[in-house]
C-alpha cells in the first residue's frame, strides 16, 4: 500500500475559469409561476447568484486564501484525498479532523482554523471522496462508514495518536462513525447535528414532552416540502448530474435550496469548489451510497450499537433540532449538549468564534481525561 503523503496546493486553469464566467453570461433563465420558493428555488435568487459571480465573486481571492494554508495529498483505499493540514506548533497538539457535508465544501470550516490553531489544536479539514478538491470517485461504494475509515487512516498517516472529530451536516453523521472505528485515539466527537431518529417502535413515542413533538412536527415539515433532494440524489443521482456538470446556472439553483439566506459570497464560493473541481455529480452519489449500504444493512438484520467515545453536541435553534432521548439511544457517552440562540445549519461560517469555542471547550474537558 503506498502511504504517501505529498504537499500540494490548488490552481485552476484560467481557460475554466473563463469557461464558467462565459456559461454564466449565457444562462437561459425559467420562467416561473406563484411566489418566490413556492414550487423550489426561485428564479430571482438565480439570477442575483449568477449576478453575484460574475461581478462580485473571486475565485483566485479565494484559491489564495485556501492556499495560504499547507495542504496535502494521498491516496487512500484507492481514492485520491485532499486536506487542508495546519499545525498549531503545539508538540502534542490533539489534530481535529473537520468534515463538511452536501452541499457545503471546506469553506465551511475556513473560518474554524485561526481560533482553533490559536487554542493549541491541529486542523486536518479533508474534502469528502467526491467532493471539491478530493476529486470525483472512481469506484463505487464511498458510503459514510468507507469515509470514515478513510479518516482514520488519514489522521494515522498525518501521525496523530490521540485526536477528535469535529463535523457538520454530513460530516455529524461522518464523524461519529470515525469514533466507532477507532475509539482507542479519538478522544471525543463534536457534531452541530445528532441525526436521531424514531425506530419505528411506538412505545418511543408515547410521552414526548411538547418540546420534542414540534421538533418531530419540523423535521416532518422538511421532509413533505423540501426533502425531495434526497429522494432524488438517493435514487437516481446520474440522472440530475447532466445538468449540473453542463450549468453552473443550475448548479447555483440546485444547491441553494439548502443554503436558504445565507450571503450570496458563500453560497457562490461552495458551488464554485464543485464546478472547478468536477464533483458537481459526484457529491450526489453519496446520498445513493448511504441509501444502499442501509438497505444491506437492514435486509442483513443488522443494527450497529450506540457510540462510546465522548461525544458533544453544539445545536442551533432554528436547525435540525436533535431529541435527545433518540441521540442518547445511539450514542452511550454524550458529555455535552448545548442550543445556541444564534448560528444555524452553517454554524462555522455565520458563528465561527461561538462554534470553536464551543469546540475548545469540549476538547479541553476530555482531552487529558477518558
């Protein structure tokens, strides 16, 4: 097995860069009926994203800022794996490994690095098989658990002994898995997200306070209005791949369904590291992955026990809001559960000093301590 680890650092060809401001110039807007959002993205938050890009965003600003950082590459269970790696200068610095999720990139974390670097910690942020500057994958069967594993083989080669996982959207389900595989030298998970859910068993539900019915009421609420993006991307994800490899129109439009009304600068620079990078299609086909490797799991009888590596939770209000009941289920060792007032689904970016102290300060409490 080759375990090298090489320095490497991003530069997209001019030619596309040029490619996509020429596309964009040329998009063919939709028509639509009824109010903005009500059948999906709306065509005026197209047309300001496409604006945005053409006139206010810049890709080199922002492949210089990524850049300024060290970086590197390796190959891991045949898959090509970038990361962001940062150094703290801190001799036994605990790394964390920071994992984004769909349809976020590493920016999501950019922000993440100073103040957790300043704390004494080290910042592994890989992009995810399939996504951004990881590249497309190659092979089938990238799934949540192969990315984890691919993790802990990441943070063995960069040379960790001891070291936490940090995650958000995808990277909340990521993360914890990365503690299930290697608990003896992660020393703790914190996620934005516990993506607990009822098992079907009627009994869970018989008592829930009126707390947790409206966070069962919202999360079906998503689910009946804006959660055909992952019937789709579970199902056919090859099929809406055409459009998005052909459009970076339909890129923006498809991906800012999730981003609600997040700053256009972010919204365009995560869809920028899909469309420079390939990965538009790509990213899509975890949501197959993990929609598969359950169905296996379930025909199979198969029901992986709870987490025991201390795990965190840092939720948002107005975000997946996790029951606790159903979280302590699946995870036999949570140490700390905080709602924050302000920040939502992209904590990192709207909230970067609440979310790492949030995370410093979890760190700090199991660190040293098992």
């Amino acid at each position: 097995m080759n375990a090298q680890v090489t320095p490497t650092r991003i530069d997209i060809p001019q030619a596309e860069i040029d490619d996509a401001r020429e596309r964009l110039a040329r998009t063919r807007f939709t028509d639509q009926i009824g109010e903005d959002g009500e059948d999906g993205t709306s065509v005026g938050s197209v047309r300001e994203l496409v604006r945005y890009w053409l006139e206010d965003f810049d890709w080199r600003a922002l492949e210089a800022r990524i850049n300024a950082y060290p970086q590197i590459e390796t190959v891991i269970d045949g898959q090509r794996v970038h990361a962001i790696h940062v150094r703290s200068g801190r001799p036994d610095a605990i790394g964390l490994i920071l994992t984004h999720g769909w349809p976020g990139s590493v920016v999501e974390h950019l922000d993440l690095i100073e103040p957790l670097t300043a704390a004494g910690y080290d910042v592994v942020l890989p992009s995810i098989p399939g996504f951004g500057f990881s590249g497309p994958t190659t092979e089938r069967g990238w799934d949540n658990a192969r990315i984890a594993r691919a993790w802990v083989e990441l943070m063995h080669r960069l040379g960790y002994e001891r070291y936490g996982a940090v995650g958000n959207d995808g990277g909340s389900m990521i993360s914890p898995e990365v503690g299930r595989l290697d608990p003896d030298h992660v020393v703790g998970v914190h996620v934005t997200q516990l993506y607990s859910f009822p098992s079907g068993d009627p009994a869970e539900l018989v008592d829930l306070d009126e707390h947790e019915q409206a966070a069962l009421a919202h999360l079906g609420w998503f689910w009946e209005n804006i959660g055909a993006f992952n019937v789709l991307q579970s199902q056919q994800p090859q099929t809406l791949a055409h459009s998005l490899a052909d459009s970076p129109a339909g890129l923006l439009g498809w991906n800012v369904q999730l981003m609600g009304d997040l700053d256009p600068a972010f919204t365009v620079a995560n869809a920028a590291v899909y469309w420079f990078t390939g990965t538009q299609g790509s990213a899509l086909r975890l949501y197959r992955e993990n929609a598969l490797a359950q169905k296996r799991a379930q025909e199979a009888g198969e029901r992986p026990g709870p987490t025991t590596v201390p795990t965190a939770l840092a939720q948002a209000k107005g975000d997946f809001a996790t029951i606790r009941r159903f979280a302590e289920r699946d995870h036999a060792n949570i140490r700390r559960w905080t709602t924050y007032e302000r920040g939502g689904h992209y904590a990192a970016h709207l909230e970067p000093q609440q979310t790492a102290d949030d995370i410093t300060t979890f760190f700090a409490s199991v660190g040293d301590v098992r």
